[in-house]
C-alpha cells in the first residue's frame, strides 16, 4: 500500500500502476483501455438501437461472431470496418480526435 501513500489523482494511479508515458507497459494500457472504450462504444450504440449482434452484422456486412469480438474488446478492428459499423450498420457518423 505504500506505493499508493501520496497518489493525488487518476493520471498518478495510472503511471503507479502501469509506467510513465511511452514506456511498453503504458503503451499496452493504453492500447487496452481504447479497445474498451470502442467496444463500449459499440455495444451502448447497438443497444440504443434495439439491435441484436446479428442485425448488426448483416446490416454493416460483418458476422456475429465479429460483433461479439469487438464488443467484448476481443478483437482488433480496422478503421475502415469501425466506420462501416458505425455508418452502415448503425446509421451514425464517427469522429476523430488525435492529440
């Protein structure tokens, strides 16, 4: 417990936990936390539209089993193949953000 004795905020916790910025160890938490936020992302945005996996795997042109991979942050995606789930499949518009 001593490590987390003079932790002020989350940013802090993070660097304790997995390592200063650039270094792998971050790099692989970083990676991890985008993929949950993405299959958040995915799952909130099919529910919202009273979908199944399956509805949304034949409407954006994909399998099941895919859907189910992404949404369970199991699988990496492309962005070309986020952008036509998201479009396609769910009739919504993606923007990016790089900072």
């Amino acid at each position: 417990m001593d490590k987390y004795e003079n932790i002020k905020d989350f940013d802090q916790l993070v660097e304790v936990e997995y390592g200063k910025v650039g270094t792998d160890s971050r790099n692989e938490f970083e990676v991890r936390a985008q993929m949950f936020i993405i299959a958040e992302m995915l799952k909130g945005a099919r529910k919202e539209a009273n979908m199944t996996q399956e509805q949304l795997a034949k409407k954006a042109g994909t399998k099941k089993s895919y859907i189910s991979k992404l949404e369970n942050a199991k699988a990496n995606i492309r962005l070309s193949t986020l952008i036509r789930i998201f479009e396609r499949g769910l009739n919504k518009r993606i923007g990016l953000t790089f900072l």
